[in-house]
C-alpha cells in the first residue's frame, strides 16, 4: 500500500533586521557549538532580532545575512529553499495573488487542500509542474527503512530483461512463466540427485544443457521482473504480495507511480530508462530530485532560461544528466542553432549546489537537518550574458516540422517533430535561448450534434501572432464538441463515477496545465489602437507528456509543464507586463454519460498582460504528403 510521507507545514521564512541608509543586519548568537568548522556550520538558520525590519534577507556563504538591495550590489542572487516558495508565476504581484497559489503549495507538499496526504494517484506532481517541496527530500532521505529495502534488492537481475514489459505483456509473460515452472519440474530431480543448492548450479551438467538452456532466459525474466517489483514494494506503490514475476495492472500502476517520482517518462512499461534508474542507490535518486528543486529554483531567482537546447544540449549537473532524454530534444531538432545559448542553467545550479555543499546525498541531509524551516541564501551564480535587460527584444517561432495531411488517421513515423524556439534580439544577432519539443494539430475525437463521436483533424494556425495574454493556473472549458464521455470518470469507489474536475481545473492536470499563452491575432486600428481576436490557439503546459514527444494534440502547442512555468516566469521577469488578476468565469455544463453531472468553473485563471505582446510566428512546416492542404471536414481547433 502506497505510502504517504510526514511532511512539515510550510512555514514562512523569518525576516532580518535592516536599518536606513546603510542597512545591516543583525542577528542574535547562535547556540551553534564553536568547535565546528566554517564548512559545517555555513547556512545554519539562526535565531535573529528584529529590531529593524529588513524583508527578504538571506544568509551568505560565510554566514552572514545579506538584505536584498545589498545582495545586489555584491552581484548574488538570492534564493529561497523555504517550504512557502512558489514560481514567479504564482507569486503574482502587490495585493494580487492567483487563487491556485495555495494550492500549489499543498500539492509541492503531497497535500490536499484540507492538508490531508494525497492518494498515490494525485500525489508526485512534479513531473506535472509542480516542484516539490523540500520537505519531502528531508522525508525520503530520513526513510531509512526504504532505503534498507531497496539496498537488499538485486537490481542487476533488471538489466536482463530484454523488453520494456508493461501491462500488455501480461498473457504473454504468464505464458514464459508457466514455462518456466515446467523447466524447473525437469531439473528438480537432477538438483536434488546431485545436492545442489539451486537449479543454476547446473550450469554445466551435460545431461541437463539442453533443459538447461531453455530455462535459463525464462529465470533471468522473472528474477528480472520480481526484482523490479521489489524495488516498487520498497517504495510503497504496490504491496508485497502482487510482486510474484506477473505482470498485471497493479505492476503497471506501479512502474508509473515510480516513474512519477523519479522524473521519468510514464510510459507504464519498464523501459531502458527505468530498468537504468533501477540500479541507483535510492539515496542518490532523493538526491537528483533535490538537484532539480535546487534547478529550478535557481532559474526562477536569476531569470534564466538557456537549457542548451537551442546549441549543443543541457550539460550535467554535478555529472548528472536530470531530465529523460525525450525532454532535452525533439526529434529532428538535435542538431545546434546558429548562434545558439549554451546552457547556462546547469553552470548556475552546479555553482550553487557547490556553494551550498549539496553534492551527495548525506550533505543535503545534513542541510535540511540543519534548517527545518527552510533558509534564504545568497550565492554567487555565473555572470548573465550581456543581452539581459529588464525588457528584453523575444520572439518566438513554432516550427511545425513533418506534416501529413491525410483524409483519414494513418500512423506515421514522423522524423522532425514540432518545436518552439525563443529568441532575443542580440544587437542584431538573432540568438535562439531555447528550442523545446512541442505539439501540433492532429486527429481527435470529436462529438457532433447528434451525439455521434468521429474523428476530426484539427488544424493548429499558421502565421505570425502575438502571445498578450499570459493566464497562470488556467482553466479548461469544454467546448461543446467535447464528449461527454471525455468529462467523467471512474473513481472505482463509493462515489462511482464522477466529473473530471482536473481537466477543467485549476490545475497541473487541467489540459492547459499551469500556464496558457495566448495566440492572438493583431491590427492597428485607424485610431491607431491595435485589435486583438485568437482561434483558440495557444502554447500551454501540458500534464499529457507522451504527447508531447509524439507531436500532436487538438491545435496547441504543447509544453512540458515545468517548461512552461519557466518560460512564463523568464517573460515576467524580462518583459514589461501588467498585472491584470484573477479574471472571472461562468461556466456551466450538464453531462450525461453514466449519470448525470453539472460542471462549473468560475475563473479563467489569473491573467498577466504582455506591454507590448511578444511575437510568434507559426511555421508551415514540411508538408509530406500529397495533399497540401488539412483534410476534409477539420474540426476547429478550440478544443485543446
């Protein structure tokens, strides 16, 4: 059974005292032992008087606190590993503050809004956008039973296996399981003939080889299978009992709860990425994830956005790639870009990770021990490139790649996926900061009034348009092309079936995810005002992953939700905006499918205002087949 580790409440992080005009800091004296070295007690949260108030201090590398316009002269960025922090985002800004922002914080910490721990389907959010909390690392690394459980499994028995088994394998593996017994009944006799420990001591008895041989494989898969099994009982996702060398719906529930919790494409299947993961200490996977908190926590503070992606790739953190491959380039879009960013991320993270002494499982530990409550610090990252400013000139290009127009749904393997590239005038120079995988139209399914469900091509815009409206924690409302089938679900309890609220959301799961950006069309009036209309186009955050990497969607673009929240923060923190606040909505739908259900969404999210909008331009793209033009009978695209 799943699970569900003790977290704290987040807390906010206590403020320094700071006097005008030089201001300063002071604090009380630690209990600290003095025999300590400077290296052991660096970053220690200490008890301070608040004499004065200085908002935002934050702890330097030789323990000393730093106020925020200080910090700044001395070329550090602050930054908060506090369990309050939210993205830039979600921040908002003044007196506003999106709705969804609470929320946020309760899910970083595997939390329902009634402070309750999630179930093991709601909870691991982060692969959805949501950056945990660092309480749940001080949880995890804590767990020494966990951690012993996993120690006593053999995980090389993972690498054996030769498929990426899932849920659809299970026939088949109940199959080459009942052969295997079978073998083992042949071989039985000739173990105990010669007092062998086990059948694989028969290795090299010739009168068995042939037996032998055909049972060898068949035993490397279930050791395989149940070792792989083990390490998901270790973690809770499955109970002990089920993990017996099958491979049912429960396994597959499993592999992509772990998949969830160790940034992993859920693909429900031990594919080589898991089979590889598998073979980490659990300590050093709790550790990657304090890496990638750190991550983008960093960006978030610095304002940076370049991964590598538009040059020669993101590079390791501390020699730790973070991210799953499919996340770090899109098919046909690996070669660099002329006069791409290198990545500058991974530099700032290893940078503060070495300043805080986060470079192996125990220091972190040690660390979160030490600042229960969390700590703001103040480290010296990398210089910014010379093109950053305050506004910066961005622009944007969806490249739509490959295209087949066909007149009905025919697979294709398709060589160069879609992608969106942003870039910043360079004094002239055209410089790519970001190239990310993306979604184009595709064949959805759509429901016409007759209440008949067909499938329909939906076409994503093509041209230039503008990204203006920029709504955090957005709201989905289903057009009334969407079947009401696609709107419930089963909970498989009491409730029984029940409206898919998280699609509509505010949400990670919601079909915008944490961000949606607006496709807006734009005109200057005689009056020399500018007209601004939309298709129901945009680039938004997506909890659908696989989908991303295949391409397609209803006509959005598609991003990785943690992509989308950082691109969205670099806009907020490098382009003139207005903050506009939660923009209201009425809502209502009647469903009709097993049951009868009412709908509602009251808000469209929280809405910041782009001044001037950033320009978009949509591609073509290559359009592979003999038709050059969507097919018959396209859907509009509003239903995303």
């Amino acid at each position: 059974m799943m699970r569900n580790w003790q977290l704290l409440t987040p807390i906010l992080i206590g403020v320094a005292g700071c006097s005008n005009p030089s201001p300063h800091v002071t604090t009380k004296n630690s209990d600290l032992p003095q025999s300590r070295s400077s290296a052991q007690v660096k970053f220690v949260a200490t008890e301070r008087s608040t004499e004065t108030t200085c908002p935002g201090a934050a702890m330097k590398v030789d323990g000393t606190w730093v106020c925020p316009d200080e910090a700044k002269a001395q070329h550090l960025t602050i930054i908060d590993l506090g369990d309050a922090w939210t993205p830039k985002l979600l921040e908002g800004e003044g007196d506003l503050r999106p709705v969804f922002h609470d929320q946020y914080l309760a899910l970083a910490a595997d939390r329902g809004p009634d402070g309750q721990p999630l179930d093991d389907q709601e909870e691991l959010a982060e692969l959805y956008g949501v950056v945990p909390s660092l309480s749940i690392v001080r949880a995890r690394l804590n767990d020494d039973a966990r951690h012993a459980c996993n120690d006593a499994v053999e995980s090389a028995a993972i690498l054996a296996l030769e498929k990426p088994y899932g849920q659809d394998h299970g026939d088949h593996i109940k199959m080459k399981q009942a052969a295997r017994a079978t073998y083992e009944r042949m071989l039985e006799p000739e173990r105990k003939k010669l007092n062998a420990a086990t059948i694989s001591d028969l290795a090299n008895d010739p009168k068995v080889a042939a037996t032998y041989a055909k049972w060898l494989p068949l035993h490397a898969m279930d050791a395989g299978l149940r070792a792989a099994q083990a390490h998901m009982v270790c973690e809770g996702f499955m109970d002990k009992q089920y993990a017996d060398g099958s491979m049912t719906w429960r396994t597959g529930t499993a592999i992509e709860l772990y998949q969830r919790r160790n940034f992993l494409m859920p693909s429900a299947r031990l594919d080589p990425d898991t089979r590889e993961a598998m073979q980490l200490d659990s300590r050093e996977q709790d550790f990657r994830l304090a890496l990638r908190i750190l991550r983008e926590r960093v960006a978030d503070a610095s304002g940076l956005i370049e991964d590598g992606t538009a040059d020669g790739g993101p590079t390791p953190v501390l020699g730790r790639m973070l991210d799953p491959e499919p996340m770090r380039a899109a098919r046909g879009g690996e070669a660099p870009l002329p006069n791409g960013a290198p990545d500058l991320i991974s530099p700032a993270v290893e940078s503060a990770a070495k300043q805080l002494g986060w470079t192996s499982p125990t220091e972190v530990k040690q660390f979160l021990a030490r600042n229960p409550k969390g700590i703001r610090v103040a480290l010296a990252l990398p210089a910014l490139p010379a093109y950053y400013s305050a506004h910066m000139d961005l622009s944007a290009e969806v490249d739509r790649g490959d295209v087949w127009y066909d007149d009905t749904p025919i697979p294709r393997m398709i060589r160069h996926r879609p992608t969106i590239t942003v870039s910043v005038n360079d004094n002239g120079v055209k410089r790519p900061l970001i190239r990310w995988p993306t979604t184009i139209g595709g064949w959805s399914d759509v429901s016409l009034p007759s209440g008949q469900v067909v499938q329909k091509w939906k076409e994503s815009d093509v041209g230039p348009r503008v990204w203006r409206n920029v709504y955090a924690a957005p709201t989905w409302l289903p057009p009334a092309a969407t079947p009401d089938r696609d709107l419930v679900k089963n909970t498989y309890g009491p409730k029984g079936w029940q409206v898919k609220t998280s699609i509509m959301g505010p949400g990670p799961h919601t079909a915008f995810g944490l961000v949606l950006m607006l496709h807006e069309n734009e005109q200057q009036q005689p009056d020399g005002t500018m007209k601004y209309w939309d298709n129901g186009i945009g680039t938004h955050g997506s909890a659908s992953v696989t989908s991303i990497v295949n391409g397609n969607s209803h006509g959005c673009h598609r991003l990785y939700n943690q992509l989308a929240v950082r691109l969205a923060d670099f806009l907020l923190t490098h382009r003139n905006h207005e903050v506009k606040g939660q923009v209201p909505e009425y809502y209502r739908r009647q469903i009709n499918y097993k049951g009868h259900f009412l709908a509602k969404v009251d808000t469209r999210g929280f809405l910041y205002q782009m001044t001037p909008p950033v320009p978009v331009n949509v591609l073509k793209g290559n359009i592979k087949s003999a038709r050059k033009s969507p097919p018959r009978n396209s859907a509009a695209a509003r239903a995303d």
